[in-house]
C-alpha cells in the first residue's frame, strides 16, 4: 500500500481538484445532518410534533452517512492502489 509520488504540475491539479471533490462532498454530507438536526430542534421549540422530522433523520442521517463512506474508501482505495 504506498501511495504513487505525484511528479509533474497537471498531477498535482489534478489530486488537489481529487482533494476538492472530497471536502466539498464531506462539507455537504455535514451540512444536510446539521440541517435535520436544525429541522428537528425547531419543530421541538415549536412544540409540533417531530415524528415526520425523526422519521426522515432516522432513515436519511445514515443513508449520506454510508454514501460518505464509500466515497472516502473508494477515493483513498483508488489513491493507494495506483499502477
């Protein structure tokens, strides 16, 4: 497992557009769970009733959480793992 020295310039543009791509990806997975959790506390202080909120969080937290995994273990797999 080593990771491939990146030698020429348009290399390193294209690991620091890679690089991006996954910060950008983790910062949106971030946002959407800070956004239910938002979306959840408000109807709390609202005094509604959260069940639509907790349902949804219940099932979509976990989704992007699973998505957000695979892409990091497909983009450090592929990073590693170059020929």
């Amino acid at each position: 497992m080593r990771m491939k020295h990146i030698q020429t310039r348009e290399e390193k543009i294209v690991f620091g557009f890679q690089l991006t791509l996954l910060a950008s990806f983790v910062l949106a997975v971030g946002g959407i769970i800070v956004w239910i959790v938002h979306l959840i506390r408000l109807s709390h202080e609202l005094q509604d009733i959260p069940s639509i909120s907790i349902g949804i969080s219940i099932v979509a937290i976990p989704v992007f959480l699973v998505l957000l995994g695979v892409f990091n273990y497909v983009f450090w797999g592929m990073l590693l793992h170059q020929e």
